[in-house]
C-alpha cells in the first residue's frame, strides 16, 4: 500500500470507498488531478501504479462500495490522462466491462457512467472493446432495474455517436455478434438490435446491405413480436432496407430468398405478407439470378394463392403470374424436376385456388418444356389421375387439359385411356359423378372418334365383364346426349353408306356387345333397323332382367329426344322402314305394359300414319292385332332400304356372332356369381341355424331364397 500511498493520500482513498457518492467523487476529482500532473511529469510507473491499486483493491472488492469507488476512480484517471488515455486503455476499461455483470444494480449503474466517461475522452480509440461494449449493452438493455437500463441507453447513444464518426469500426467483426442476438425474444434487447441496425445502416461507409442475409431472418423474427412499437421498428428496417435493394445493382438475392420462402409460410400475417412483398420485389429485379431458387419461390407461393387475406392473395397471385411469364431454361438452372415435386405437393392441397395453379404451372411447364415433363411423368401421373375426383369442377376440366396435352402423341394417349379405365374401374363413384364431364371433356380436347375408337378397342378385350358393360352402358349415354359427340353421331348415322361411318360402327360394335341395350342404340343410330331385330329378337329369357329393362327405359325416353328425330320422321314411311318399325314394336314388346316407358313408346307407334302404310299386307296387320301381325308382315317383306349394297358392306352375320358371342360370356359369368352367392348365401344360412339351434330349437327361414316383392324378374339378375 505504500507505494501509492505516497502517491494518493490515505485520506483520499478512504472518501473513495466511502458509502456517500458526493464523497466518492470528491475523491475522484483530486485522483484526477494527481493523474494529470503524474501525465505531465510524464510518471507513466506512477500512473500504472494507481490505476493498478484502484483494479485490485477496488473495482475487484467484495465491498459494493468498494467498488463503486473504483470505477470512478478510473473514470477520473482517464480524464486526468487526458490524449495520453490510450495508452492505458487495456488496464482501465476491462475491470469497468467486468462490473456490468456485478451483481449490485448502483455497481452496474456506476459501471454504465464510468464507462460513458471514459469513452466520451479517448472516443474512437475506444472501438478496440466495441465488441465487449455491445455485448455488455445488449445485456445492460435488458436489466432488471430502470436506473441501470437508463444508463445503458444514455452509454449506447454515446457509443453510437462513436461509431459512426470515425472510420475504425470494423462491420465484419460485427456482423456475427449481431446475428448470435437477433434471435433473442427479449422486448428490450430487440429495441437495442433494430436501433444499432438503423444506426449502422444509415453510415455511408458501412455496407449493412451487402450483410443483410446474415440477420434479414432476425428482423422478420421481430415483425410478429407482441409489442406493436418492435413491429414497427423491425418494418421500418425492413423497408429502409428494401429501398436500398431497389437501387443496389449488386444484390445477393439468392441468400436472401432462403430466408423470405422461410417467413412465408409463418403463422404471422403480418410477417406472410411482408416477405412475400420482397419476394415479389425480388422476382421483379433479380432476374437469371432468381432462376435457381423459382422451385422454393413457388413452394412459397402457391399455399398464399388461397391465404385468408386478400391482400396475401393479391400479391401471391401476382408473383405466380410472373414467375410463369418467365421464360426460363434448363440449362440457366431452371430444375423442371424440383418445380414438379412442388407442384405435384400442392395437387393435394385443401384450397381448390392452390390447386387450380398448380394445374396452371404443369400446363405451361408442357408447353415449353415438353420432352423434360414427359420425362418425369411417372412421378406425376397418380396425382393427375387422383384429381379427376376433385371436388372442384375447374380443377378436372384444367387436369384434363393436361392430360390431353400429355397425350399429344399415340403413345401417352393409348396410356392415357387406359389409365382412366383403369381409374374408373377402381373408382365406381367418380365414373358416376364425374365420368361424363370427364369423356366429354376428353372428345373436344383430343377428338371424339379418336378417344371413343380407343376406349372400345381396350374395352372389347376387357376381362372384367361387369365393369365392361357399365363403362360401355355410360360412354353409350355420353354419346346419345353429348352435344360434344354430335359429329360423331353424323358419322355413325352413315355406317351403311359411308366407308368411314362402316369402319367406326365396327370399331364401336365390338365393346358395345358388353350391352345389349347399348348394342340396340348403336344400331339405331347407324340406321341398321334390319340387324337390330336380329339382336332383339336374339335375347333369352336370362338377358331381360332389372338392370335390362333400366337401360331400355332410358333408351325408349332417348327415342324422344331431338338426337333421334331423324328416327321418328322416318315412321312416316313405315313401308321404306319396315325393319325400324318392327324393331320398336319388337322392344314394346319386352316392356312390362304397366310401365310408364311402354306408354311412351306405345304413344309414338300409334301416331304412324295410316295413309303412308301403302302395303296390302300392313293394311291387314293394322286392321287386327297391330303388336303381333306387324312382326309377322315385317318378316314376308323383301328387304328395304337399309338391306340394300351398302348394308351388305358391312358383315352383320360375322357381327352377329361377335354379339352372341360376347352374350354367352356375360351368362356364363352371371351364372357363376350366381352359384357362388348361393352357395356363400347357403353357408352362411347354414351357419345362422347352427347358431340358433343353439340357444332356440325353432327352424332358420331360407335366406336364399329370392324376394317375391320384386316389381321385375329376378331370373339371371346380379
């Protein structure tokens, strides 16, 4: 102790630890005056000496007092040094940093003024400790006592000033001790972080902008912060910052769209619409070097196209937009592949607008980079074929666009086809909702006779009869109603007289036999009167069940609808069409005469007129018992008109057979399902009386036994 003790007066180091502050700062002022004149006699041992004895016996004490005395005590010697502070720098401001985490609040409150006068002396050479000054003030922000916080921003203002006047702050050693804290939750200690951003921000020779990936994601962190005055801090960074990228021609893009993709999806609205504004700003000024990072852009997006917020809406929608406008390459980075995974997530997407441009996306992505989509089609397929039972009308009619966009050449659209079978097969309830507008769809798209040729060629050798006859009963229906299909009704109404009317009747024929009724309105429709008695009058008793007389019903009610009008003109000359006439008769015939469709039908055949039956012999038939004598007259008449050369083109007795053929198949297969459900129904009976012969010794009924309160025949119903 004596060795500073000569130096400063005993009676001045007792005020120094003395518990009054007016008597501890008495004592600084003469320790300062002691200093300035060791500084000026130029006792640099004698000046290490006491800032020695006021680190060890002082700022370091056990007692509080103690060491509030010494950090004014070091305070006071570096005013009394003066310029000559500097050098004494590193024995002075470390014990100051070191009292910041004092456990004291006054010794952290006298630490904050110690270290602002300090500074406020040797100013810029005090950088050298920036670091451990912000990690001190980041710290101090948050302190539990008013007071000290108080201090700490008074010091940080300083500090600031500091910086940003001279030019030794170095930003890249800055930089990580920023991003370390921005994601800290404390309130205070953002205020301090976005304060310190704005600060360096604002200093024409620190490039914060070229650093802003290093804590963009910190700043978006703060926009969904519960205190209204950080959120608006953090934005207004946000938007000072976004100017700047505005009018930088050197932008680290790339880097920064990681972050915004990320902030994109938060939970926030807030945050979602200020990242997705920058991501709309970046798609517009960055150029090729977005192309790269378009896949994590439109994962971003595509989700917001049905955000809650409209104004999320808008903006999503108008990057989406102009990302497609994008003419981008392969070969500039553009991954066709990535873009289809997103694209192919988002079909699964609750929100009908997210899938709709999802839809969008593959279309465009086919129409200009075809061969690369195709190539990866197998990971896309299942998901276009699963949209086809979309609730959404829009979303089918837009995969259906792609699907016939996929199906431009022979190969992808024979796939195509079958795929949809195979699709309507698994799924009875989509070919029941949705199958028409899909087929009908499909015709416009890709041509109707192409897709109907296809369909009956993979449908004529299906081995899933049941299936087979439904499909072919509704593109049956599809075509008989289909305003899309009228072309090809015109070119089936000219089977007997126009070669390319033969050939599509015969490619039709040959899936069509899965249907009797179906078979009977192909021939119709061709005009083939004289074949279609041979198939009505070809049905046993196994054929004419429920399901039968459904189809007729449907038929006969199609019999008065504008498609056949030509059929029913053509009853003015029963004698040119004797064949059409009786093949009516002939399905009048096999209807329940109760039935509201044999009323229908027998109301269209009263209204053939008398005069134009020129025939001796239709005379005498109608003059008896029209049901029964016509189809007798009908079978001594020569053929007519459609019996004539072009009827014989095409070869009825060879179709015939196709057809008989193809019946025998379904009755062996109705007898077999048959058999099968009697004997699981047997067994099953067998079973029941076992059960309750167990507990009641009373007889089981047969319950495989048919209902007697069926309306129609149930012999060789399924």
């Amino acid at each position: 102790m004596g060795d500073y003790v000569s130096i400063i007066p005993a009676a001045v180091l007792k005020n120094l630890s003395d518990k009054l502050y007016e008597k501890r700062k008495n004592a600084a002022l003469e320790v300062e005056w002691i200093v300035k004149q060791l500084a000026v006699a130029g006792e640099h041992e004698k000046i290490n000496a006491v800032i020695n004895m006021l680190n060890v016996d002082f700022t370091y004490s056990p007692q509080a007092n103690h060491r509030k005395g010494g950090l004014i005590g070091l305070a006071a010697v570096t005013v009394g040094l003066t310029k000559d502070a500097a050098l004494y720098l590193e024995q002075i401001v470390p014990p100051v940093l070191n009292s910041f985490l004092d456990q004291d609040s006054r010794v952290r409150y006298y630490a904050c003024e110690a270290l602002y006068n300090i500074a406020k002396v040797v100013r810029g050479d005090s950088i050298i400790f920036f670091n451990k000054i912000f990690d001190a003030l980041c710290k101090l922000s948050a302190d539990s006592d008013a007071n000290v916080q108080s201090a700490a921003h008074l010091l940080d203002r300083l500090v600031k000033d500091i910086v940003t006047e001279g030019d030794q702050f170095s930003i890249e050693e800055f930089i990580p001790l920023l991003r370390e804290r921005m994601n800290v939750l404390n309130p205070y200690v953002r205020q301090f972080l976005v304060g310190w951003i704005t600060v360096l921000d604002s200093v024409p020779e620190i490039d914060m902008l070229g650093f802003l990936p290093e804590f963009l994601d910190g700043l978006f962190n703060m926009l969904s912060d519960s205190s209204h005055e950080i959120r608006q801090q953090a934005d207004s960074a946000l938007s000072e910052f976004l100017q700047e990228i505005k009018n930088s021609p050197n932008v680290d893009y790339g880097r920064m769209v990681e972050i915004l993709v990320q902030r994109a999806g938060s939970t926030d609205e807030f945050t979602r619409l200020t990242s997705i504004t920058w991501i709309n700003e970046f798609v517009r000024l960055g150029g090729d070097q977005l192309v790269p990072y378009y896949a994590d852009i439109l994962a971003a997006i595509l989700p917001l196209i049905s955000d809650k917020e409209e104004k999320i809406k808008m903006v999503s929608r108008e990057i989406n937009e102009a990302l497609r406008a994008i003419h981008a390459d392969p070969s500039e980075g553009f991954d066709i592949g990535a873009i289809l995974f997103i694209v192919k997530r988002q079909l699964a997407s609750e929100w009908e607008g997210t899938r709709v441009e999802a839809l969008h996306w593959i279309a465009t992505l086919l129409g200009r980079h075809r061969a690369e989509v195709i190539s990866y089609l197998n990971d896309i397929i299942d998901s276009l074929l699963r949209a086809f039972s979309d609730p959404s009308d829009e979303v089918v009619l837009l995969v259906l666009e792609v699907h016939a966009s996929i199906a431009r050449d022979t190969t992808h659209f024979r796939q195509l086809v079958g795929l949809l079978l195979r699709n309507f097969q698994s799924n009875h309830l989509l070919l029941e909702k949705r199958g028409a507008l899909i087929i009908r769809r499909l015709c416009v798209l890709l041509d109707a006779e192409h897709v109907y040729r296809e369909f009956s060629a993979i449908l004529g050798g299906e081995d899933d009869l049941d299936f087979a006859s439904i499909m072919v009963q509704a593109l049956n229906v599809i075509l008989l109603t289909s305003s899309e299909l009228s072309d090809l009704r015109a070119l089936l109404k000219k089977s007997l007289v126009h070669p390319a009317g033969k050939d599509l009747f015969i490619s039709l024929y040959s899936s069509w036999c899965h249907s009797t009724v179906a078979t009977i309105s192909l021939c119709l429709l061709a005009q083939a009167y004289h074949h279609t008695n041979f198939v009505i009058q070809s049905l046993g008793e196994e054929d004419i069940n429920e399901k039968f007389f459904i189809q007729l019903d449907k038929l006969i009610r199609l019999v008065e609808t504008p498609v056949f009008a030509y059929l029913r003109l053509q009853l003015l000359e029963p004698g040119k069409f004797i064949w059409l006439l009786r093949a009516l008769y002939g399905l009048l015939m096999l209807l329940p005469q109760q039935s509201a469709t044999f009323k229908i039908l027998q109301t269209r055949l009263k209204t053939v007129p008398s005069y134009a039956l020129n025939s001796e012999q239709l005379k005498r038939a109608l003059s008896g018992n029209p049901y029964s004598q016509i189809l007798q007259i009908a079978d001594e008449t020569n053929k007519n008109h459609d019996a004539g050369n072009m009827y014989s083109a095409i070869n009825f007795p060879s179709r015939m057979q196709q057809f008989q053929n193809m019946q025998q198949r379904h009755r062996i297969h109705m007898k077999m399902k048959l058999q099968s459900r009697r004997s699981t129904s047997s067994t099953l009976s067998q079973e029941l009386q076992r059960s309750e012969g167990s507990r009641h010794p009373s007889p089981v009924p047969d319950i495989s036994r048919p209902s007697s309160g069926s309306s129609w025949s149930t012999a060789g119903t399924s």
